[in-house]
C-alpha cells in the first residue's frame, strides 16, 4: 500500500487556492437547494462546503487528511466536518447529493469509494463530481518519471493518484447502484501561479519521487523536471498544468448488492 497522503494544508492554501475557485461550473451543476443534505467528499479546507451551506443546503465535509479537516474546522466552525476515508463511510442513505472535486484521483479505492457513495445516497439522489480524467498531467508525469529514473533507478514509487477514462469510471459507478446521467472529458490547462508555480507544484504534489536522494541531487532533479517541462508548459511568462477533466453526474438508482454494502 503506498504512503498515506499528507497535506500541507497552508501551502495548499497559499498556492492552489485555484482548485475550489474553478469549482463554480461544478456548483452550478449541483444546483444545491435550501434543506438538502449534501455530503462533500474530500472536502479539503471546506470552501466549497461552505459555498454549498451558503445556498442554504445542510452540508457534511469529510476528508481523509487531518491537516485538511483542522483547516476546514478552523476555517468554518460552524459547519461539520468528519475524518474519514471516503472508502469507509458508513453513511446510509442519508445525503440527497455526494458533491466532490478534484478529490476522487487520490482515492485508489475506487470501487469501495463508489459503493460508499451509493450506500450514503437516498433513492433519487445525485452525485456529481469532477477529478483527473484519462490522460491528466501526462507531461508532467512523464518528465518526473524520467527525472526520477536518471536519479534514483528503474523502480518508481507506487502511484498516489488515479486517472479513469470515461468508460472504466462510469462503469464502476453503474456497478455499484448508481446511473450515469452525463459524463465528460476534458482538457483543461489550469494556470498555475507566479514565475515558479510548476516548481511548487512539482514539490507540492510529486516531491515524494525525490524525497530518498540527497538534498543537491533532490534540487538538480526538481530543476531538471522544470527544465524540460519549460517548452511544453511556460507561455508567455505563465505556467499551465495539463490538466484534464473528468466530470459525472449520476443517480441513485437501486440499492445494488454492492451499493448495500
Ligand atoms: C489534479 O487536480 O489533477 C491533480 C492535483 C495534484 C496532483 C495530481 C493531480
């Protein structure tokens, strides 16, 4: 099983304040309505939480990340906040919509994840999310890989994160109960900020191909990873991430063998 992710909740804060406001679209397809229970899975620091709450919606954040739920419930005490691993929710039918973003790639479970959604949804009830589809951070990844195998040999670290096309994912929701209504994928080149935002992210989000070499090896690699992402990534004195989409919206549909759980 591969590390636990931890967070650096405020350099998150700090440089990819991006993630949540880009969510809008997100939130409109949500349509959030006053009185609904509305879970937020993989909440993060809660901004989309709240912004959920602020439509009068009763909402519950959870997130696997301790620094992630200190920094929600810091950041609004008003609202409730849970640590848990998405896979091992025990909500029962509870929620008229599950509402995540860019959280879903970081849950490997993804099968144990969508039945747990199923199980947390009333009959009828949605489910709409968006997470790295197919083909997200291609470049990035394999000029990290490339750096990490010059630098440290053949065996990468296992993967943190996951990137389902369409198909695998809308597959996996229909077997646990769920019916896809609308799905897309799609690119969307995400600006990352100020002159050395791929290093942050870099550091942020891949430092942990690096983290066994020693500290001058670790920066060269980080430098090299930079320096061949430069022609691909860098216009105009702008950092773009290659990001691209996947979003779903899906109903509750039967209460399946598995949705049961
Ligand atoms: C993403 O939002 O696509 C993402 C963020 C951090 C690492 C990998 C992917």
């Amino acid at each position: 099983m591969p590390p636990k992710r931890t967070w650096d909740a405020e350099l998150y804060e700090a440089h990819h304040s991006f993630v949540w406001q880009l969510a809008e679209g997100l939130l409109t397809v949500l349509d959030p309505k006053p009185g609904e229970r509305i879970l937020s899975l993989g909440c993060g620091p809660g901004h989309l939480a709240y912004k959920i709450a602020e439509r009068g919606a009763q909402v519950v954040g959870l997130d696997s990340s301790p620094e992630m739920i200190g920094s929600a419930r810091q950041n609004y005490p008003q609202l409730s906040f849970v640590l848990e691993d998405a896979a091992r929710m025990r909500f029962d039918r509870e929620f008229d919509a599950v509402f995540s973003n860019a959280a879903l790639h970081w849950m490997l479970d993804a099968s144990g994840v969508a039945r747990a959604v199923a199980r947390s949804l009333r009959m009828g009830g949605r489910f709409v999310a968006e997470m790295g589809g197919k083909g997200n951070i291609r470049h990035i990844e394999s000029a990290v890989e490339r750096a990490a195998r010059r630098y440290s040999g053949p065996n990468l670290p296992e993967p943190r994160t996951f990137f389902p096309s369409l198909g695998e994912y809308a597959g996996l929701l229909e077997e646990s109960g769920l019916e896809v209504r609308f799905a897309r994928l799609f690119d969307r080149p995400t600006e990352l900020e100020g002159a050395n935002g791929m290093e942050v992210w870099v550091r942020q989000f891949k430092g942990y191909y690096f983290e066994g070499l020693p500290r001058a090896k670790r920066e060269e690699a980080i430098r090299e990873v930079i320096e061949e992402l430069r022609p691909i990534l860098f216009r105009e004195g702008k950092w773009t991430a290659d990001y691209r989409r996947l979003q779903i919206v899906a109903v509750k549909s039967a209460d399946s063998e598995s949705g049961k759980g």
